[in-house]
C-alpha cells in the first residue's frame, strides 16, 4: 500500500511538472514575431565571416531570450545568465567565421535614408543577436545592393516586394518601424559599410525554429545554405 501510494504521488508530480512546463511554453508561444527573411527566386552570391567571443553577462529572462534559447537548445539550462557566444552549426561551419572578407568601402556612398534603413532592419533583425551576427545582416543587405536580381540602394532592398510579399518580416510585422536603435547596432552597421564583410556572399537568412514549415522548405528546395551563426542559417542562390 505505501508503495503504490508512493508511485501514485510521484507520478502525480510528474504529471504537475508537465503541465506546469507546457503551459510555459505555450505562453511564450502567444503572439511572437516571426523572424525570417523569406524572398522567391532571384539569382547568384557573395562574401566571408569570424567567431568573437564575447563575455557572458546577468539579465533577467525576457520573450525574445526566451526564444533565442528555444533555437539555440539552451532554454532549460539558463537561469538568469545570458551566454552571449553564438551558437555555430559543426566544424565545417566554424571554418566560415576565421577570416573576414574586405569588400570596397561604401561608407561615403549612403544617404541618411539608407543609413537609417540599414541600422533599422539590423536592429530588428538580429535583436538579440551578438556583434558579427547583426555585422552579418548588414552584410546580407549590402549583398543584395550589389548583385543584379535586387534593387541597388539600401532602401529599396529593404522595402522590396516580391509578387506582393516583403523580403523582410520586421517590415511586414511592424517591428522596423518601432524599434530602439542601439549603440552596437551602429557600430555593426558602420563595420559592414567600412567593408568587414563574414557573409560569404550569402543573400538569404531564416531562424528556423521561429519561421513556417513552408517558409523553410521554399529555403532548403531553392538555395543553398551557407552556414548558420546564431539563430539564423545563411543561404545563397
């Protein structure tokens, strides 16, 4: 008797755990933007890319942490710190970050419009995202200027539509628009328009764990994908 009680107890807790930790996850699963960029078919490539390694530092837990560790596999191993390195895919990946390629400095060549732009969907972007993965989607901007199936100003790639559907999801959910441009942010924007390019001439990045199903198919059936750094998988054509 006091065995069975003593299984039926246990499982009983098992049971209250369980629910307890699907009803967190449903909550932050509620009203979460999606952060992808999803493009249909263009053409071509581009560029290179470093690991820095950055120290880790004390937060609370926010939603979008919340969701960074999801993708990333560290939710249930985080309390209140944040590790701040990127996570990178296998060996082969990690070949991709050693060395940054240079590309011609354009710096002198924007206009506060695009400039504007660029620190915008960086922001929005790779909010939670180090130093080299917000540089990488600065990267991934400058590489659409220059390849010949995208517009030629920053401005226009980032406002693009393609059949009626924007490139990026900040511009659709309204998060470009109301963002907090931060300090690293410029300066990740200002390393990208100086020429530290670590992209490898990709033109295309997801989160997979935050993007459709069918989003993702479109992504693996059409391109090629580079490498990952962060929560995001880079692809080129």
């Amino acid at each position: 008797m006091v065995k069975n009680n003593f299984k039926h107890n246990l499982l009983h807790s098992f049971k209250i755990w369980m629910l307890g930790f699907l009803w967190v996850v449903t909550i932050l699963s509620m009203g979460t933007p999606t952060y992808y960029v999803h493009a249909e078919p263009s053409s071509e490539s581009m560029k290179e890319k470093q690991v820095t390694e950055e120290e880790t530092e004390e937060s609370s837990i926010t939603l979008e942490d919340a969701f960074h560790d999801l993708c990333t596999g560290d939710l249930l191993k985080r309390l209140s710190i944040r590790p701040k390195k990127a996570e990178i895919l296998s060996e082969s990946d990690i070949q991709v970050f050693k060395t940054s390629k240079k590309r011609e400095p354009i710096i002198l060549n924007i206009s506060p419009k695009d400039y504007e732009a660029l620190t915008k969907i960086v922001e929005a972007e790779a909010t939670n995202e180090d130093l080299i993965g917000k540089v990488l989607i600065a990267n991934v901007v400058l590489n659409r200027v220059e390849h010949r199936k995208f517009p030629n100003t920053i401005y226009a790639v980032i406002h693009q539509t393609i059949n009626g559907k924007v490139q990026f999801s900040p511009i659709k959910d309204g998060r470009y628009y109301s963002v907090q441009v931060t300090g690293e942010t410029k300066e990740a924007v200002q390393r990208a328009l100086k020429g530290e390019d670590y992209s490898n001439g990709a033109l295309f990045f997801a989160a997979r764990c935050l993007a459709s199903d069918k989003s993702m198919n479109w992504f693996d059936n059409h391109l090629t994908k580079v490498f990952q750094y962060g929560i995001h998988e880079f692809y080129k054509y």
